[in-house]
C-alpha cells in the first residue's frame, strides 16, 4: 500500500472514530492490515502535523477536532 492510501486510511479510521490511540486506530481497521502500529502512529503524527485544524494529540490519544459530531449530548 502506497503513502497516500495508508494516510487517507488511517485518517478515515481517526474520523470515524473521533479519537483514539494508534494501537485503537490500528486495530479498527480492516483486515489485512499490511502495516504496523508504529506506520499507523507516524501516519498519525504526519496528520497532526500537516492538518492541525482538523487534528491534534493529547497524550497518546490523537483526536479529530470535529469529533462533536458523534458526541450528542456531551459538552
């Protein structure tokens, strides 16, 4: 799988999941998985780095900063 297909995927994963760590965005994406966990960080990273109005860390986790849009009822 090529850079660019690898980010558009993780960043899929991320958005879907509104955050999480790069083990939990890892782990929710489809099978075969043909990189690791540390592909998935550095992909991440890059995002947060590249799209810093969209994402950003916080600890271990990585957030979209959109993510209120799957959090009704929360603050």
């Amino acid at each position: 799988m090529d850079d660019r297909a690898r980010y558009e995927t993780v960043k899929s994963r991320l958005r879907a999941m509104g955050e999480g760590t790069a083990q939990q965005v890892h782990d929710a994406m489809m099978d075969p998985n043909p990189y690791s966990v540390r592909e998935v960080e550095s992909t991440l990273d890059e995002m947060v780095l590249s799209e810093a109005g969209e994402f950003e860390r916080v600890g271990d986790s990585y957030l979209w900063k959109k993510s209120y849009r799957f959090r009704m009822g929360t603050e």
